[in-house]
C-alpha cells in the first residue's frame, strides 16, 4: 500500500560540518496540502548519503510529488516482459483505459509459467513533473 503524504522531514549529512547528521527544513507542498484539506502529514526521509542540504531539499520535493502520482495498472505481457526490470519505465497505451503513450515505471512484476510463459508487469504512474523544479 501507498502512502500519501504532502510534507517531509529527516537528515542529510553535511559535508560542511563533518558529515555530521543534520536535520533540513521540513518542506511541505503547499498545493498537495490544499488537495488534503490543510491537514499536514509527514514522513520521515533520512538522507544519510546526501551530502548538501539543496540535494537534501530537491529529494525531499521530489519524494512528495511522487507520492501524489495514483496510477497503477497491472499488464500481462509475452515472454519478452523478461527483458524488463524493477526500475524500468515503459510507455503504454490502451484505448479501453484511456491510457494514450502514458510513462510508467516499472515496481514489481510475476513470472507465470503454463503451457507458455507471461509476466505481469505492474506498473507505476510516473510525470516528468516530479523532475522539473
């Protein structure tokens, strides 16, 4: 199960100061907060390889955007599905759906073998949004 949240606090490392752990400012999005009715929720992201509090900040961002994307469909695919991998994005249309050459990533997948062998590809919604600053 997904989580959805609109803020994010933790740690970074600052390379500054020893690489001692240090907390960065909580950063909130202030339209995923109105989309939630002004009730802030957190989690917690500890940085503990990050070394600069801006990289700190835009990972913090990005973590929430990314929780805002719903999407997930499940796809069986042919035997070529094996060439893919958790991590993978892929591009999918399907009419029925309304789905038109829409990015997902790929966060887990089954091996069925039958009498021939398909791969359920289950896929995550992904915008280039969540990169762009």
């Amino acid at each position: 199960a997904r989580t959805l949240f609109n803020g994010v606090k933790g740690f970074y490392r600052s390379r500054n100061e020893d690489f001692v752990a240090k907390d960065f400012k909580p950063y909130i999005n202030a339209s995923a907060l109105s989309d939630d009715n002004d009730l802030e929720n957190f989690i917690d992201l500890p940085l503990r390889y990050t070394t600069n509090l801006s990289q700190a900040n835009r990972l913090a961002a990005i973590a929430v955007e990314r929780s805002r994307l719903f999407e997930t469909v499940v796809v069986t695919v042919n035997a070529s599905g094996l060439r893919y991998q958790v991590g993978d994005t892929v591009q999918l249309t399907y009419s029925r759906a309304s789905i038109s050459n829409k990015i997902y990533e790929i966060i887990d997948y089954q091996i069925n073998v039958t009498d021939t062998v398909t791969v359920d590809l289950v896929l995550q919604e992904q915008s280039s949004s969540v990169w762009i600053s």
